[in-house]
C-alpha cells in the first residue's frame, strides 16, 4: 500500500538506486552536471492523488526517458550531439547547454520539492484540525512530518528568515573585506542550502543500531529526557514537549561543512563513523550555529535561511567554506578548525534503508575486518553505499 501512496515531500530525493547522490558524498569530486532524478521505490515525494510520471524524450535523438530520471535526461543531452539547448525537464524553459542551464535546474528541482512539501504541509494542518474538530487520533504515514514536528520546522523557518535578511548586510561586507563579491556568498548560500552534506556520526561496534531500521532518538535509545526542555525553547511551545512520544523526537547530526571525507572531528565523540543523509530529509532539517544543548546564543536556520548562522562563522573557517563552495578545493582544510561543530536537527523519522545515502567507515577498519564486514552486510540490507577511508576513496 505504501508504494503506492504518494510519500512525504520533505525533498525530492535527486538520485536513483544506480545514480547516488553526488554532491551528498562527503568525498566526491565536482560533478557538473546537476542530479535531480527521484529514485522511484524510495522516493518521498510520490503522491496518490498524482498519476505516474511520464516520459520525455532527447530532441536530438529521440530517446526517451521516464520523467523521473532527469538527471539521466540532462545527462544524456549534454553528450547526445549537435544540439546547443535544452529544455528544462520541469518547467521546459529553454537554455544554452552550459553552466546557466545546470544551475537552473537545481535551483527548478528545489523549488517543485518546496511546492510538493508546503503542498503536504497544508494537508497535515488541515488533518490536524479535523483530527481535533472531531475528537479522533489523528494517523500520519511514516514517512510524513506530523503536527507537532511540522510546527517545529515551520517555527524555526519563520524567525530564520529574518534573522538571515537582516544579517545579509554586514555579511556582504564580510566577503568584500576577504575579497570575494557578492556572486560568492550567493554561491556560498546555494552550497549551504543545496550541497553540503548532513552527517550523523556514529559508532561501528553498534549492534542495535547495526539492526535496526530507523536511527533514534537519544531518548528513544535509552530514555534520557535531557533534551525536553531545550527542545521547547528551540522549536516552539506546541512543539516535542512531555507529550510527545519518544520515537517522533528531533534525531541530531551536523553539517560537514569543509566537506571533510572523515567527518567532524569535533563529533568523534559519538563515532568515527559517520552516515551521509539522503537529499529527502533537507527541507525537514533546521540547523544551528553550534551545539543546541546549552541554548543561549545559538542561532538557528533552515537551509533556505542560513545567512545569520554564516555570520557567526570564524574568518579561517568561513574562508575555507568559500573554497569548497566555489569549488577551489573538493574539501577543505580539517573539520578540527571548527572552533564549534554546525548541529542539524531532523525532524520526523530517519528510515536507514530510505535516508542514508553512504555510511562512511573511519580508516581504523578495513573491508576484511569484522566491523567492516558488518557495515557491508548493513548497506547491502539497505541498499546503501558503504565506502571506507583507509582506501582514500575520495582520490577517485
């Protein structure tokens, strides 16, 4: 039934099963040409009141594809032949092939997965009212944001987005003062909003976890309740108070924001290892400027409205992001520079076999060890990408 019913749109996932997420690798060189396929079986933004999508064919040669492998599409058109433009998939606006159509895309691609979340978003307020107009539970799919976690996301949405306008200013002046334009920090913002990716650290000699289908909650692991109170002040009173069940509860990660292959260093507290999340769970993240525990003076975004938590970013660390978003260096210099690591905070569930892109395995195992082995046999239960630093993937 499930496959069936159109998932949440949280954020289209961009890759299919055969094209992983490119620029979600944490090690991964530039890729010019834009991903924007939806991975059909685990995608989350299949809807039952839509028909299936179509097919499209290449100008050139005719060749037709299924409308949800775009990027299979733009692929293709940039290597089919004499053709110099090319219509946009989504919007079929033209474009010269080139660096002016690849972003368009992008940015086209992201803005049908906001229009597909706000459009779920209202169907979960209006289930909400009528939930409590008639006095019944009211049933979320999994995969979808319910009304506690969808309020947690849209509080922190609101107050980021003034926050990040009025703190454009001064950041403008930031980048002239390091000799960089206004085009970079637009560029800057879009690798923030588009490319950097979402890490959850993790420790490979974890059997439940190994197990399991859905990474959890710290109170759902273990039932501590530390994280209650601050969790209210950081996303709103009607938000994950007491009476929330332990397992719809924020799961914390960061953001690798150097693009650093082995992760946060500053997070190897909590594993060594790290997962890569999926493109889906973007648009349900809200991200801080340091670790939320303490609360006071952090400040808190959305990938659409980060310009106030780049403000507080040290001048070594904001000119090593410059570099890995315009693509002066695939990573910068060690995440160990940070003077505070960049927390994320998902909301709604982290399904292991639908919101991982890549497990990343520190370079203490090797593929022939017994926790290699098991990493191995974990991505191969959830169609996962297992990849391990002590063979400097990252070089290839």
């Amino acid at each position: 039934m499930m496959s069936i019913l159109w998932r949440v749109p949280f954020a289209a996932r961009y890759v299919s099963n055969s094209l992983r997420n490119p620029w979600l690798r944490a090690t991964s060189r530039y890729v010019s040409t834009v991903s924007v396929t939806w991975d059909i079986e685990k995608s989350t933004i299949l809807c039952a009141h839509e028909t299936t999508p179509g097919e499209v064919s290449c100008p050139t040669c005719s060749r037709t594809f299924p409308q949800t492998d775009i990027d299979l599409l733009a692929r293709h058109k940039l290597a089919c032949g004499p053709s110099s433009t090319s219509a946009c998939p989504l919007c079929s606006k033209i474009f010269k092939i080139g660096d002016q159509y690849r972003k368009h895309i992008k940015t086209c691609a992201f803005q049908e997965e906001t229009r597909r979340f706000e459009e779920r978003a209202a169907q979960t307020r209006q289930d909400a009212v009528l939930a409590i107009e008639t006095g019944r539970v009211c049933m979320y799919p999994e995969d979808q944001l319910n009304a506690r976690q969808l309020y947690a996301v849209e509080y922190v949405k609101e107050r980021a987005k003034q926050a990040s306008a009025a703190a454009m200013p001064g950041l403008v002046k930031s980048f002239e003062q390091l000799g960089y334009t206004c085009n970079d920090l637009a560029r800057v913002l879009d690798y923030i909003r588009f490319e950097a990716p979402m890490i959850i650290h993790f420790r490979a000699n974890n059997p439940k976890l190994l197990a399991d289908t859905h990474y959890r909650s710290v109170e759902d692991v273990n039932g501590s309740t530390h994280r209650r109170g601050a969790e209210v002040l950081m996303f709103g009173p009607n938000s994950y108070n007491l009476d929330a069940h332990k397992f719809e509860l924020v799961k914390y990660g960061v953001l690798n924001v150097v693009n650093d292959p082995s992760g946060m260093q500053s997070c190897y507290g909590y594993g060594d290892c790290h997962f890569i999340l999926s493109r889906n769970v973007r648009l349900r993240t809200t991200f801080a400027s340091m670790d939320s525990l303490g609360v006071q003076g952090v400040h808190f975004a959305t990938c659409e409205h980060y310009a106030h938590v780049l403000a507080t970013f040290s001048q070594p660390e904001l000119l090593e992001t410059i570099k890995v978003a315009t693509k002066l260096k695939t990573w910068g210099k060690s995440s160990g520079m940070f003077n505070a690591y960049k927390e994320l905070q998902i909301h709604g569930p982290v399904l292991l076999s639908r919101d991982i892109d890549t497990v990343v395995v520190s370079a203490e195992h090797t593929r022939k060890s017994h926790i290699g082995k098991q990493l191995l046999d974990f991505g191969k239960r959830n169609g996962t990408e297992v990849k391990f630093l002590c063979e400097k993937f990252w070089l290839t």
